[in-house]
C-alpha cells in the first residue's frame, strides 16, 4: 500500500521541503496544505499557529496521512509539542541547522536568518544554547523574504534589496556558515547567493536532513538518487488563492 505523507506550511515556502521528500522518498503520495489565507505565520500568536497547525494536521489525517512534516519553522516552533501530543502519527518538525553551522564554521561566526516567530522560539532557543557556546551568532529577520516567495518575485531590483537589507550584517560580522530558518528562504538562494558573492559563506538548508528524518520513522530506506518521480504523487491544496502554490510547484 503507498504511504501518504502530509506536509504543511504557512504558504509554498514548505515546498522547498516537499522537494527533497520527492527525492528522498518518490514513491510516496504526497498531500500538500498551504494555508496562504493566514501567511504569513511569523507575525502570528502561536495560540493562533497552534490552532491553525492542529486544524490542517486533522484535515490531512482525514485526507489519509500515516505521517506529517511541519514544512515551517514558525509552526515547528508554536506546534509540534501540541500535535505531538494530541495525535497518534508521528510529525516531524523543522529544527533550525545551527549545529552543523556551529560544527563547520571556521570563522567562528554563523549567522541565521529566520521569521521573528522562529528565532522568539523554545525549540530555536534551547537549540542555540546547545551547540553556540563556543561560537558567535548573529541573527536577521527576513523581512519580505515570504512576501517575495509568496509572490514570485526572487530576483528582481525591489527582492535584492530586500534580501541585502537581511543579509549584510551577517556578512559584515564574518559570518560563514548561514542557517536559512524559514522554508520559504531557499527559494532566494540565487539572489543570496549573488549577493554574498566575493564572501567565504555557505548557506544551509535543513530540508534534506527533515527529509531523511522522515524516511527513518516511516522505516524507508531513501531513495539513494538525487531526483525526484517522473510522475509524482502530490494534491495541492490552499486555505485561500491556490495560484501561488501551483506557480511556486513547478519550480521544485
């Protein structure tokens, strides 16, 4: 029988999830929520989080989801003790990297970049505490960054901009190693990228390790190719416009 995976986040950001559970494991069948009605997350309660994470999470299980990937750091953060404990499947959550940017800085400085909801966080906090003490971090919100994913906009004059005002000062502390705490953010990664360039900085994305994770607790051994399903499986489903999210699907 084909396993279903639910996956859910604030918007399409969480698609740059999906796209390494395609890789990871393609045989699945895949049920996508973008709850964009309520994007973004980050300026929310997380007594609002919760109740919409608990809401979508009841939906996919309805919908037949035998596990669900928290797709948003902001949700991870307000929820998952929450539906970890309301719920029977398993939900695997976004943990923002600064341990594998605290082990391979050389700098000593990483910088993250994340929502305010994120970085405001207990599972962020302890996680920082952990492995930071002997390094320096400093951390940007990206302001606009879901509004640009969110939009399509990842390139033009107005989305550097945007992105310059976030990342310089990480750049401008030394930073090498920068942990993208929100889903949306990989989607910038060219514009990032460009603008770091002539810097000694790599950029690190949580989704293949949330990924593997999830392969783990379903006992799958993932797939050892980098290359999604010709054909996956996947619904798209949206709490408001969809078009975003199906705009947002062909590029992974």
């Amino acid at each position: 029988m084909t396993t279903t995976i639910g996956v859910f986040d604030s918007g399409a950001g969480g698609l740059s999830v999906l796209r390494e559970l395609l890789k990871a494991i393609p045989d699945a069948r895949y049920i996508y929520y973008s709850d964009n009605a309520n994007c973004p997350y980050g300026d929310k309660s997380p007594e609002f989080v919760t109740q919409r994470a608990c809401a979508i999470a009841e939906l996919l299980m309805e919908k037949g989801a035998q596990l669900i990937v928290v797709a948003c750091n902001t949700a991870t953060a307000a929820a998952i003790s929450t539906l970890r404990a309301r719920y029977t499947i398993p939900f695997v959550g976004m943990e923002p990297a600064v341990k594998p940017a605290a082990l391979g800085t050389e700098s000593g400085v990483i910088g993250v970049l994340a929502t305010a909801g994120t970085l405001k966080g207990s599972l962020y906090l302890d996680t920082k505490q952990k492995y930071t003490s002997d390094v320096k971090i400093i951390e940007g919100v990206g302001r606009g960054f879901v509004e640009l994913v969110e939009s399509g906009d990842l390139s033009s004059a107005k989305a550097e901009q945007i992105c310059r005002t976030a990342l310089q000062p990480l750049l401008d502390a030394g930073a090498d190693r920068i942990v993208l705490g929100c889903t949306h953010y990989p989607f910038l990664l060219p514009t990032l990228k460009k603008l770091a360039s002539g810097y000694n900085v790599t950029f690190i994305d949580p989704a293949p390790a949330v990924a593997s994770r999830a392969a783990q607790l379903l006992g799958i051994q993932p797939a050892a190719g980098n290359e999604k399903a010709a054909q996956p499986q996947v619904e798209l489903l949206s709490s408001g416009d969809i078009g975003p999210l199906k705009r947002n699907y062909l590029l992974i």
